[in-house]
C-alpha cells in the first residue's frame, strides 16, 4: 500500500489538487491523506468543499496580516511532526504558494519523496511573480517527480538539469477539474442580456501604481461601456481592497466580495472578456473559449499568448484601454481571440499523475493532439 499524503494551503491548490485526490481515492494499493495547511481559510474550505473532499489533517495556519515568512516558519514548524507521524511515502505539492515551497523544504528535510504537481512554470525573473518563481524553483529543486504540465515547462525542468526520466508531461489538472465542474453546473449567469467583464487582480508585485494604473484603465472602459457590467471580485488584501475605491461611483462595476469557486466558473463562461493577473484564469479561460488580457508584464503560462487566446498587457493604463476597447467593438479581433483551445490541458492530467505513481506506462500530454 503506498501511503500519498496531499498538501494544500489556498483555493488554487486545493482545485488542482483535487482531481488528483478523487482519483488517488479511487484507485487500488494507494492510502490517500489530505492535509490543509489554511494559508487561506475560506476560500480553501470552499473550494475542498465543492469537491467533496473534507482534510483529514488541518493545521489551521491564517492569520491577520500574515507575510510570506510567517506562512513559511508556521508551515516548517507544524508540517514537520505531521511528516513523523504519518510517514508517507510520497508528498504531493501543487503549484507555486509559499504552503508548497515550505512542505516541499520539511519533506526533503526528512528524505521524503516530493511529487510536484505543475512543475517547471517559469518568468526567468525572481520577482515576477512575487514570491511564487521562488517557490516553484525551491520545490522543483527536491522534488522527486516533476509534473509538468506542459512541453514547455517540462524542455525548462530539462534546463535546470532535473533528471529527465522524473520529468512527465501530464497537462494542467485544472482542465480536469473544469471539466468535472461543469459537468455538475446549470447553464450559467447570462448577465441580464448585458455583456459582461469578468476582472480579478490580487498579484503582490502589482500592489499600489501598477495595479491603480491597470484599475484606472477599467474605470475608463466601464464609463466607455455603460451597457457592460464589470463584474471584479476582489481579494480581501487590504493592497487590493484600497486600489478598488477607484471604482467608487461606477454603477456598471460591480465589486463582490470572494466568491466561491463555481460562481466564479459561471462568470469565466458568460464573460465576454477576462481581464486577470491570475495565473490560474489564464489556464482555465481558454476551455471557455474566453478572450484574455493578463495584466502582468510577464506570465510563466506564456503557452495561452502563442496559441492567441491570450495577450499579455502589463499594467500600463493606455494599453489595458485600447486593447480591451478594441475586442469589446471589433468583431473580428474577438472572433480571433475566442477560440476554445486549451493548451495547458486535456483533462486526463490526473489520471495521467495517478497512472505514474503506480507505475503504470502513460502517454504523455500533447497540445493539439
């Protein structure tokens, strides 16, 4: 029996993760632990509850005004007996969150093998994203088995000199659980026979001009477009919560507080347009078919920007404006972009991991095949 012991520590992790975890509980000859390290609380209950995944483990880590190195320090000094006493034989980590850049350090403290699911994302640029290219290469550096989800993530691992014969092509699991999402949803929000804007920012490297700058622009295209509703849940990050008084007294954008994953979901799918610094939304739009402007001057998922469903804009007020204006009035530039391609996934990503772990031959994804 091979006991798999599974972190996560925010709702990106969690909804990741959980294809995997569904598919691990289902499988023969594996024992399957979750443990929840809460580096945000609500949203990762949430997201583990649509799932129908409750931890087993918990170690209740939120606090007010936590920084990346209390995360860390809370999440070394509480996963490390968790390790003793559990003793896994693998540890699964998703993603780049300082939850698994911490688990994955307490794991090869111990001389316990790491499964890193979403490897080998990179900016080549340790500040972009902040904190998170850190923590992906940390963890990529002791991980034991590297699922990348791409060709592209998989050639940077090779570049890196991970051991080639560690390194699995598997696709996003955030199209596996896309998919099995959907497949549970009614049809979705139909925005009142109004268009809609689907906008979220919450990157740390943004906080103050840039992200006000990329705000800006938004009012701008909201009073531009009175008829569209702009619909931004915003993150509970004071940084964030204090950039969006600029939309004060705009009637068509509406600023909800965080929502749970499937409302989320509903919103991508009626979106006439997605503006995002979100790593995750740039995976999951393209399975809707959703045209995307990242406002971030760089992105590790670049694969989105060469297929075209993607565009990277930074947060430079004229650009934000001018390229959302454009695919809100030319048919033809939006029709180029709406194309329900998905290059990060095809929806067997966890079958692929779980396939790998038992040692089972797989065939490894391939975009477009």
């Amino acid at each position: 029996m091979t006991r798999v012991l599974a972190v996560v520590g925010t709702r990106p992790e969690a909804i990741k993760m959980a294809p995997v975890v569904l598919r691990l509980s289902a499988e023969p000859g594996f024992e399957t632990i979750v443990c929840a390290t809460a580096q945000h609380r609500d949203l990762l209950d949430s997201a583990l509850a649509l799932f129908g995944i409750r931890p087993d483990l918990d170690l209740d880590l939120m606090r007010p005004d936590q920084t990346p190195s209390s995360v860390a320090a809370g999440v070394l000094q509480a996963f490390d007996p968790i390790l003793a006493d559990v003793a896994p034989d693998v540890v699964l980590v998703q993603g780049d969150t300082t939850t698994v850049m911490a688990a994955a350090l307490a794991c090869f403290h111990r001389r316990i093998a790491v499964g890193h699911v979403e490897a080998g994302l990179r900016t080549g640029d340790l500040r972009n994203p902040f904190p998170e290219e850190m923590n992906r290469r940390v963890t990529d550096l002791v991980a034991g088995h590297h699922f990348a989800p791409t060709p592209r993530s998989a050639a940077a691992l090779e570049r890196e000199g991970a051991d080639r014969a560690r390194i699995h092509v598997t696709g996003n699991t955030v199209v596996d659980a896309l998919q099995w999402l959907s497949g549970r949803m009614p049809a979705g929000e139909e925005a009142d026979g109004r268009e809609l804007v689907l906008v979220t920012s919450h990157r740390r490297e943004s906080f103050g001009e840039p992200m006000r700058r990329s705000f800006r622009a938004i009012a701008r295209l909201a009073r531009r477009f009175p008829g569209t509703r702009f619909v931004f849940p915003v993150h509970p990050n004071p940084n964030v919560l204090e950039a969006a008084a600029i939309f004060d007294g705009i009637g068509n954008v509406e600023l909800h507080p965080p929502v749970d994953y499937s409302r989320l979901v509903g919103w991508m799918r009626s979106a006439r347009l997605i503006l995002t610094d979100s790593g995750g939304i740039q995976e999951e739009a393209p399975t809707f078919g959703k045209p995307t402007l990242v406002l971030r001057e760089t992105t590790e998922r670049p694969e989105g920007v060469e297929a075209g469903v993607a565009r990277l804009v930074g947060t430079d007020e004229e650009r934000i404006f001018a390229e959302a204006e454009r695919l809100l009035t030319d048919p033809d530039a939006w029709t180029a972009m709406a194309r329900k391609a998905n290059p990060y996934g095809d929806g067997r990503a966890a079958e692929r991991i779980v396939a790998i772990l038992a040692g089972r031959p797989t065939e490894p994804f391939s975009p477009g095949a």
